[in-house]
C-alpha cells in the first residue's frame, strides 16, 4: 500500500501534469533526457581531466627560455625514451605554434640553443613567415607540383604542356647550380641571397651535353635562353617561397640577367624567294622521281613537298601547320569566283596557336590542296573535316588519321636541303635552314611585296612590334638593287648601261630601216 505522504507527491505530480498538458510519457522523455545531458557533462570532465594529465605526461622538466616570458619553453617529452629536451614557442599574435628539437639531454646546452632559436624565430612568425623550411629541391617540386594542376592545350589559360616540359629542365639547372655551390641541404631561407648573381653566366659556361649534332656540341647557350631560365627560376620564388610565406623579401636570391643585344634578328637562317622556288621545283621533278625508291618513299616525298609548299606559303608556326585539319580549309565568302579558284582561308585554333588567340590565314593554296587530297584518294586515305592534312602514310598508319611529329618535318628538311645543294640548285653558305625559316621567309617577301605591316601581323598572329624589330631590316638584305639604285659605283654603272642599251636600239633601228629598204627597192 503507497504511503500517504508519497501519495500527495504522485497526485501533485499529476495535477501538474495535466495542468500544463503533459501525460506520463512526456515526463519520462524529460527524465530521460536530463539524464543523458548529466552523463555527457560526466564524459567531458573525464576528458579534460584526461586532456590535462598527457599534458602533464608530454611537457616533463618544463623550464621557460627567458625568465620574465611564458612564450617559450623547454621540455621533455614524457612519451618518449629519449630523454632529448625540446622548444616550444607561442605567438599570442598570429596564434601559431612552433615545436622542434633541440638533440640534446643536456639542459644547459638546451637553454643555450633554445635561446638562439627562438631570437631566429620569433620576428618570422610575427610577420606570419611559415617556420617550415624547404630545400632548394623541395621548393622545385612544390612548384612543379603546382603547376602540374594548370596544365592545358589553350595558351595563356594556364602552362601549355609543351612549356611545363620546358619548366622542368629550367629549374633543374638552378638545381645543378645549387648542388655546384654546395648548398644542396641549405634551407632556402639560409642560402646566401647574393649566390645568385653568378647563376647566369655559370649556365652560360655549361656545355652543352644534350645535343647529338656536331654542329652544337660544346657550344654556349644563348644569352635570351638564359633569361629565360632565371625569370623561370624567379617566378618559382614569387609564386611558391614569398606567396606562401616560406622567406621574406630580405631572403629573396639577387638574380642578374644576362646582357642582349637589342638587335632582334631572327636566330634562324632564310631562303630567298628564287632559292625557295629552285628548290621547289627541284622536290617536285628530281628528289619526288629519284630512281631505286619504294613507291611508298615516292608517296611521302610528294607529300612532304605539299607541306613545303604550304609552309611557306602560310607562314604558319611548325605546330600550327602539324595540327590543320581539313575542316580548319574554307572558301572565303567575300571572293570572287576567279578568286575562289585560287584562294583559301585556314583557320588556327587557340589551342593550337603559341598566342592563345584563334585567327585566320589567306593565301594562294587552293591548287596545292586539291593536289594533295589527290594524292590521299590515290591511296585510300580520307579527307573528312577530323582528318589532320598532314597524317602518316606508311602501310601501318595509312587511314588512322595519326599526325605527323615534329622530328619528321625535321628530318624531311635536312635532306632536301643537304641534297638539293649538292645538286647545285642552292648555296647554304652557312646558313642553317629549319621548317621555322618557312615563317621568316613568309614575313619578308611579304614585306618585300609591300604588304600591310598590320595585316602581315594579323596573318602570323604575332605584334606589329614584333615585325618591326625582328623583320624589317631583314629586306635590306633581300632589296640589294633596289637600294643601291643610282648610288655610287652602281650609279656609273646604270649610266653605261643605258648608253649601252641606247647604242644598241640605235644599231637595230639602223639595220631595221636598210632591211625595209632593201625589201622596198
């Protein structure tokens, strides 16, 4: 039987129940829940209590750097065997943290260095510089790794594939470099910031080692490679070492660029307009129709001679040329129907130009298309708007649309040059001759015919600048009569000429007359 007084408790409790809307159920919920809040409450101060024993545990014989400053400290750690004291330093400022040991048991000697590594360390963290230290190697790969994620086939959106390749051999030179000054494991920060002066004239001094060609092994690097190189190497310490805070401004390598000569000359050899036109004729009617060749040999020097051709007739840039598909081939709308017989536009993608800026090329070439689609119907291949113009044809990739490579237009060039000279259809003179001379060669007889320089520049998808500095003067050399006209010796020369010329029109005139006269009587 329940007891009076327990009785009056359950009944007030039920009067209280119903009062406030609530049944049994609902104060079993509330009882429940009070007591899972008072075990979680139970479970944190265990924590705590736990949180503050490791504590006590790791930070064992903690004694303060400087008396008077709790900022810093050292310790051993009560985890470990080792019995090495360690440096602990707070930055109440930037809230950061910086641990590390000191590999020594001895506290004396551990007081010592902790006291020199908290004067090196403490400015940096105030001014938010990460304590983490990198090598030069490490700051490589960081950088590498980074760019790896912009990789692209568009310029300018990011690092073309071709350029990140490039990336890599630049920064390993700053490596060798690094590793030449005995600074291999220097941290960064610790590396002397004048070392850097010398980078460039040690490259410079580097033979070259890479290249299999007689003609330039042993020689020194160009001097714009160069810059190249340490603008490279410079933009790795911006973008990784300073941006992400590994050194300070104070830390940042004195680089020096190599003096240029402002004269930007092309580096690459040209062919004059009837050099290009002997040679051609001599591909077309000699080398294509050589005896003892296969008829596959045959078939590739006839297309060669079409990239030739179009080469030079485009001035297109050697990757711009490799990668023309059919589809890219238009008929220009605003042509005349003479002109559509004669003329064609081919269009440059973005992806495929070094600007990362698409643009169209006119010129002259509709005949020479038509012949090379002849040449590929002859032997089976298609010319679907996919199809690269410039596919492998040998029996094993004919008609699987696989593009040429830039060692073989390489390859072709050289034998038809070293040939075609040994024929006595050109003098090289010393000149080296490269598929990227078509470009060079397009630009100055283009200038020589007096086109637009602005619309030269929209042609070749390059500056007007860039024309003036690099093109220009090169006419001189090819307008040798025109400019030496009525100048000098050139001048006496003309006169005699002329007297010449009029001294013979004078004796035909003569003997054309007593002829009619002769006939006459």
């Amino acid at each position: 039987m329940t007891p009076p007084e327990e009785k009056t408790n359950i009944d007030a409790l039920s009067n209280l129940l119903a009062l406030k809307g609530l049944d049994a159920s609902d104060f079993i919920d509330v009882i429940n829940a009070l007591s899972n809040i008072k075990k979680r409450d139970a479970e944190k101060d265990e924590k705590d209590e736990e949180v503050v024993v490791a504590k006590k545990k790791i930070f064992v014989d903690k004694e303060f750097v400087f008396e008077g400053r709790e900022d810093a400290f050292i310790y051993k750690d009560g985890r470990t065997k080792s019995g090495r004291y360690f440096i602990r330093i707070y930055d109440g400022k930037t809230r950061k943290v910086f641990s590390q040991s000191l590999r020594t048991s001895n506290r004396i000697e551990a007081l010592s260095k902790a006291q020199e590594m908290y004067a090196e360390n403490i400015h940096r963290m105030k001014r938010g510089v990460k304590l983490v230290s990198l090598t030069t190697k490490e700051l490589c790969n960081l950088y590498l790794k980074e760019r790896f994620k912009e990789r692209t086939t568009i310029p300018h959106e990011g690092i073309t594939y071709t350029s990140y390749d490039n990336l890599i051999k630049q920064l390993k030179y700053w490596e060798m470099y690094i590793d030449f000054k005995n600074h291999k494991k220097t941290k960064i920060e610790d590396i002397p910031t004048e070392l850097a002066i010398g980078f460039g004239e040690w490259v410079l001094n580097l033979p070259k080692s890479t290249y299999t060609n007689a003609r330039y092994k042993g020689k020194a690097r160009g001097r714009g490679t160069i810059n190249s190189v340490i603008a490279a190497v410079k933009k790795m310490y911006k973008d990784i070492a300073i941006t992400h805070k590994y050194i300070t401004m104070a830390e940042f390598p004195q680089f020096k660029y190599l003096k240029v000569q402002k004269d930007n000359k092309p580096k690459r050899d040209v062919i004059t307009e009837s050099e290009y036109v002997a040679i051609r004729k001599w591909m077309q009617y000699k080398w294509v129709n050589e005896k003892d060749i296969s008829k596959d040999e045959k078939l590739k020097r006839r297309q060669y001679g079409f990239f030739f051709t179009l080469h030079h007739n485009l001035g297109g840039r050697s990757k711009e040329m490799l990668g023309i598909k059919w589809g890219d081939i238009s008929v220009i709308p605003t042509d005349q129907p003479e002109d559509k017989k004669i003329r064609r536009a081919v269009y440059i993608h973005a992806e495929n130009s070094k600007t990362g800026k698409s643009r169209s090329i006119v010129a002259p070439i509709a005949n020479t298309l038509d012949n090379l689609q002849k040449l590929y119907k002859s032997i089976g291949v298609e010319c679907n708007k996919d199809e690269y113009i410039f596919q492998h044809i040998s029996k094993t990739r004919r008609g699987k649309n696989v593009v040429w490579g830039q060692p073989l237009i390489d390859k072709r060039l050289k034998s038809v040059c070293a040939l075609s000279a040994a024929d006595g259809v050109w003098e090289p003179e010393g000149r080296n001759i490269t598929n990227y001379s078509a470009r060079h060669h397009y630009a100055t007889t283009a200038l020589m015919r007096r086109v637009d320089i602005y619309d030269l520049a929209i042609n070749m998808g390059t500056s007007i600048h860039y024309i003036e500095q690099t093109y220009s003067h090169i006419t001189a050399l090819m307008k040798g009569d025109e400019l030496t006209k009525g100048q000098g010796i050139y001048k006496v020369f003309e006169e005699r000429t002329k007297k010449k010329e009029a001294a013979e029109l004078a004796i035909n005139k003569a003997l054309r007359e007593a002829k009619e006269a002769k006939e006459t009587t």
